[in-house]
C-alpha cells in the first residue's frame, strides 16, 4: 500500500467490491454457463420510450437540467405514483430525479446519518445499503429475518429500537425485497409504522420493484406513514431501464430539501434524454411493466416447480424477480462454495445467499429476468447437478 492510499477514508478498509459483480465476472469466463445472477431485467426498454430519447436528442436537449429533475419527469413521476399507489408528492417540493436508486440510497443516508448513528437493516438485503452506511460512519444493526419467513415483524423491530434507542436514526426497508421477492401488505406495513411512529427515526422505503408485485397491488410505506419515509423508485425495473440510471426520491419537504443538497453536489442533474425517456415511460407507458410481469411471473412458476422437484425449498416470492432458495441436505451448504461448485460442474450461476448479510447463509439467489429457453436449461442442468452430487 502506498503512503498516500493508507491516508484515505478509514472506513474503506471495511468496504469490499461487489461479490456479486466479482462472482459474475469471474464465471463469465466458463464457455456456455447459464447465468441467473444479475437483477436486471431482460426485456428491452419499451420503443415508445427509446423515441422519446431520440427526440431529446435531435432536439439538442443536451444541457443540465434542474438538479432535482425537469419538471415535465417530476410531474410525470408525481402522477404515476399517485395513480398507482395513492402518494400525494409535490413535484415541485417533494421529488428528486436521482441516478437510479443508486444514488438515490447514497444521498438519502448521506445526508441522514451523522458519525456515530445506526441504521436497522433488515436481512437478507441489496447489500448496496451496507457499505454506505459505513462510508457515513454509520452502523449497521441487522435484524436476521429468515426464522420469520423474511419478514420483520413489529415485535422484533420494536425490541431492536428500543436496544439501540441512543443511536438508531432510520430503518431500511426493502419490498418486494431482493434477493427473497417476499413483500409486506398493508397490514403488515401498518403494524411495523405503528412502531416507528413512536420515535423520531426515518424509514428509506426502497420499494424499485413495486410494480412486480404478483399478488394482489403494492402499497407504500409513503402512504402510510408519508411524514418519517423517504421513498425509493424509479424506472429500472418497472420500464426495463437500468442502463438508463433514473431513480426517483420522495419524502417530506423539509427533508427533501435538504437530501437535495447531497444529489445537487453529488451529480448536479441526471442524464438529460434519460429524463426525456422516463417522463415518456411514466405520462405514457405506466403499465409497461404490467406486461413483463405477466411473463415473469410464468418464469418464476416454472423455476418454483423445477426446484421444488431438485429438493430445493423456496421464500413465498410475491414480487421482485428472484428466488432464494435453500441449498438441499446432502449438498455443499456453505453457499459461496456451492455456488463455485455449481458453476463449474453444471454451468449455472446462481449468488450466495451470504451475500446479503445475516440469514442468507445456506440460501441461493436465482433470478428469473431471463429468457424462458434459459431458466429451462439451469432447471435441467441442477436437476441434474443435485442426481450426482447429492450424498
Ligand atoms: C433493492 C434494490 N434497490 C436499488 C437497486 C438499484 O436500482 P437502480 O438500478 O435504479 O440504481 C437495486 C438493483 O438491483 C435493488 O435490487
């Protein structure tokens, strides 16, 4: 290590890269693997909203916007999400364009957390939230939900603040949640507000899978409990967007602003046909991803059936477009070696499940954004893998 490099931010030496993205990379390199690692979706993003970028373009729409989003994308995104679940934002006031979700967590946390805090983190989750609470000198507490179905209960999230009450300052919430696809209703969500209305503690609801809910119609935290949440959403997932990095911030005014002051010096304004695009994708195309999520929801039934008869137990997944799945008895139970195993012998990537933190152990992650010749193939392949392998 250079004498320089050991003078940089202390926490980076907690801080590792993506295990994912190193996993993916690495067993990209076996000819013909089937991977199932990444959570993005396969589909192309929708044509009407590609022209509507085309247009920005020629337009010579090519300069900074306002830093909290044009207004024609605040507005279109205030719309969508008040038609699909009852939010009541002020475009004007109340939303940030972020670069993803991403960047969204990263200002939002930034500008919450002070050296010293904590911050509940509900596990398994998108591990993106550790490593920015670390770098903000705060403390992650993991609550480990896997002996609940992975799902926290009130009980359970009442005893967590109450033993960390000095320091808690915001709880994560992820649904439907990557990596189980495991989401709340709204009786749960209103039993686990009614114990965050007691303290005065933020809620960052990430819910960028909203729209690939199965059964039954999502419900945010925001619509519950609008004056303590900073809502997460965006376009990624709901209108096959990722590579296009628009991400939506909402939350009270007061804090709103001052979430506002991270992202204006964080990126100044996200891409500028980018919000062309998601203004079109939200004003024109809100069910666009109504349609993917009738096929994925066939792939997710087709990939439940093939693992269940290959021995392997899977989360009730109501939403997202993953399985996690146990690892059956008789196989390698640590997961990252499972998964090496896995890849090298039936050519199927899958991520361990210890990747999102306490509970995933012992668990597999399997997305299903890919094509159904595809999932077809990884079921044959591990069900074949399970026939030699099991002892
Ligand atoms: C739970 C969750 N939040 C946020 C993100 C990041 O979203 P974006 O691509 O909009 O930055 C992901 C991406 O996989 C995710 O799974």
């Amino acid at each position: 290590m250079s004498r320089l490099s050991k003078t940089m931010k202390k926490e980076l030496a907690q801080i590792q890269p993506s295990s994912i993205l190193a996993f993916n990379q690495e067993i990209s390199a076996i000819p013909d693997i089937v991977k199932l690692t990444l959570g993005e979706p396969d589909f192309n993003t929708p044509d009407h909203v590609k022209q509507a970028a085309i247009k920005a373009i020629e337009n010579n729409d090519s300069h900074y916007t306002d830093s909290r989003g044009t207004e024609g994308l605040r507005q279109a995104a205030t719309h969508f999400l008040n038609s699909k679940y009852d939010l009541n934002y002020d475009p004007d006031t109340q939303v940030l364009v972020t670069t993803g979700a991403t960047e969204g967590i990263f200002s939002a946390l930034t500008a919450i957390l002070n050296p010293g805090d904590s911050v509940i983190i509900p596990t398994p989750i998108f591990p993106q939230y550790i490593p920015v609470n670390i770098l903000n000198g705060g403390t992650p507490i993991f609550v480990d939900t896997s002996d609940n179905g992975f799902v926290l209960s009130p009980e359970k999230l009442q005893a967590t603040i109450e033993a960390n009450k000095d320091t808690v300052k915001a709880i994560v919430l992820n649904f439907p949640n990557n990596p189980t696809g495991v989401t709340y209703k709204k009786d749960d969500l209103e039993k686990l507000a009614a114990v965050i209305k007691q303290y005065d503690i933020f809620v960052i609801s990430d819910e960028i899978y909203s729209e690939l809910t199965y059964d039954g119609t999502h419900v945010s935290m925001a619509s519950i409990l609008p004056e303590q949440t900073v809502l997460l959403n965006g376009a990624s997932k709901s209108h096959a967007m990722t590579g296009w990095r628009i991400g939506l911030l909402c939350g009270p005014v007061d804090v709103v602003t001052e979430i506002a002051k991270v992202h204006q010096f964080a990126i100044t304004s996200a891409t500028t046909n980018a919000q062309a695009a998601a203004e079109e994708a939200f004003k024109s195309g809100p069910d666009d991803g109504q349609k993917m999520r009738v096929v994925y929801q066939e792939r997710r039934d087709l990939l439940i059936d093939g693992l269940q008869k290959a021995g392997f137990e899977c989360a009730s997944p109501n939403g997202a477009f993953y399985l996690f799945a146990k690892i059956p008895a008789g196989l390698i139970q640590n997961s990252v070696d499972f998964c090496y195993d896995l890849a090298r012998k039936a050519k199927v990537a899958v991520i361990a499940g210890s990747s999102f933190g306490p509970g995933g152990e012992g668990y597999v992650r399997i997305s299903y954004a890919a094509s159904t010749e595809n999932l077809k193939e990884a079921i044959k392949r591990i069900q074949q893998y399970v026939t030699d392998n099991q002892d």
